[in-house]
C-alpha cells in the first residue's frame, strides 16, 4: 500500500500523457465545436495524433528528465439533431493508445510502454440560441450571426485498467464535462468563438487499494475562424485551465495543472462527402504537466441530411 501511494505519482504521469489527445485533458483545442449542420448529418471519422515532448512536475515528487511519445488511434461518429426545435448534434469517440514513457523516478531510470484502448467518450450540444433545427433547404440560407450552446461531455470507465498496476490506459472513473459555447460571426469569413467548461470527476477506488480523487478542472477555449469558401476553413486556437489537484486516501499531491496552449487547425474537402482536418499546438505556459507538441491528422465521411 504505501508504495503504491508514493509511487502514484509515475501513474498520474503516463494517464495525464496518453490523455492529452483525449477529452480528459483540459489542454484540448476543438474550434467549431457548436457548428451548425442540417438535421440528419452522419459524419464518420478516424484519427491519428502524436504528441511528444516533456512533462514538468514538482520538485517534491522526485520525477526528473521525463520524454513522451504517443501514438493515439481513435473512431468516431456524429449525427445532427433537432432537439425541440434546435439544432444539436450527439457524437461518440473511441481512442486507442499507444505510448513509451520515459524519465528518473527517485533516482533511477524507468520506461513504461502500453498499448490497449482508453475510455469511450460521448457528448451532446445543443444550440440554445441563434440556430434553430433545419433542413438543407433552410440550411443554405443560414448566415451565422450570434449563438448560444451547451454541451456535456461523458466519459465512461471502459478504458484498460487493472487496480494491481500503476500505469493504465484507462482511469477506472466517471468524468463530466458541462460546457457553454458563445460564437459570433463577422461578416461574412470571420466567427469568434469562446468555450467555457470544466472537468468533473468521480473516485477511483481500485487505485493500488487506496481511493483516489481530482479537484475539477476549468478551461476556456478561444478560437478565431475564417473561412474561405464552404468547407474549407483556417482557425487560430488558444486555451487556459486551472486545477486537477488529486488526492490519495488523505495524502494530496502537489500536481495542480496550470497553463495555456496554442495552436492552428485546417479543414477542406478532398473529395464529395470526404474531408481531412490538420491541427498542430504547443504549449505556451505550464506550472506542472505536458510541455509538448501535438499533430493529430483526421479523415471525415459525412452522408445524410439530404446531401
């Protein structure tokens, strides 16, 4: 018991890493996350991210030199709504990981390699105001001026996870993440956006045989749009979060997450129906965790909704 405790600081490390292309991880860049589309869209999509780099932790946790690199796989689909009248949309995603782990823990070297699925994520929006349901008809017509959304986000605990070992894919936890999306658009090229959420978590309580918690964690994203002719747009991203302190039995740890990232995504079609999306960040501040680079590339098939 009480190694697991002491050494549960290498495990916040490798879930926080594999993580970071995951909606676990407060550090996400999403541009366009309550974006219109006709009722009865289907998008289909798979994805490929490598993030690499560094982690920094607290002097007190002994960790030192730590290197990262990620491979994450994941599958997704999308469906557009009308929800009462609004336009929504309910998506789910699966990501598949992975990752080596390298770094000095307490004075010696260790690598940690995993391969297996994470959790499962799903998440419904809603746009409360500003873009009622529509058909592609009344689709074609629509020009963005201001809106309103919400969303929540659920994680399930489906992920690779075993209780006897420090490094999982998994997290062994629920995970919720209300959150309320404002965009305007300007003119007729240029939306603004401003996302605000934070992440909610339940305990672990199959973690080494003790129980272990998380503070919340709030962020807010910022993202500038411009699009050049439909379906091909540009967006300049950047985000701030705070918190993600955890807790083992009564033990708290000093790893509160505290920084910004920045980054630039592009979208345009290759073909009817078919779509490739490119986004790269980097970390710009960080207190404690991930200072590393991020490329994910994703393949989108969309069908329905009168197309």
């Amino acid at each position: 018991m009480n190694h697991g405790i002491k050494s549960g600081g290498f495990a916040v490390l490798f879930v926080l890493l594999v993580g970071v292309t995951g909606p676990l991880n407060a550090q996400e860049l999403e541009p366009r996350a309550y974006s219109v589309s006709p009722v009865g869209i289907n998008i289909v999509l798979f994805s490929y991210s490598y993030p690499s780099g560094d982690v920094e932790f607290a002097p007190s946790a002994q960790i030192e030199d730590v290197k990262v690199k990620l491979n994450v796989l994941t599958l997704g689909y999308f469906r557009s709504l009308d929800f009462f009248g609004r336009s929504a949309n309910i998506g789910a995603v699966v990501p598949y990981a992975d990752g080596t782990v390298e770094g000095t823990f307490f004075g010696n070297f260790q690598t940690v390699h995993r391969s297996g699925q994470r959790d499962p994520v799903i998440r419904f929006a809603v746009n409360l105001y500003g873009a009622p349901a529509m058909d592609r008809t009344q689709f074609s017509k629509y020009r963005q001026q201001s809106n309103l959304g919400a969303s929540l986000t659920v994680v399930a605990p489906l992920g690779q996870y075993d209780g006897n070992t420090l490094i999982n894919l998994g997290s062994n936890r629920w995970a919720f993440k209300p959150e309320i999306g404002f965009s305007q658009g300007i003119k007729e090229r240029w939306i603004l956006e401003l996302d605000a959420g934070a992440w909610l978590f339940t305990a672990n309580h199959n973690f080494l045989g003790a129980t272990r918690t998380q503070t919340p964690i709030a962020s807010i994203q910022l993202h500038a749009v411009y699009t050049v002719r439909p379906h091909l747009w540009f967006s300049l991203d950047g985000n701030l979060y705070d918190g993600g302190r955890t807790t083992v039995e009564t033990k708290d740890n000093f790893d509160l997450r505290r920084g910004s990232r920045i980054g630039l995504t592009a979208s345009g079609p290759i073909a009817r129906r078919q779509a490739l999306k490119f986004a790269y960040s980097r970390w710009v501040y960080a207190t404690i965790g991930a200072k590393f680079n991020v490329f994910t590339v994703t393949y989108q098939f969309t069908w329905g909704g009168g197309l």
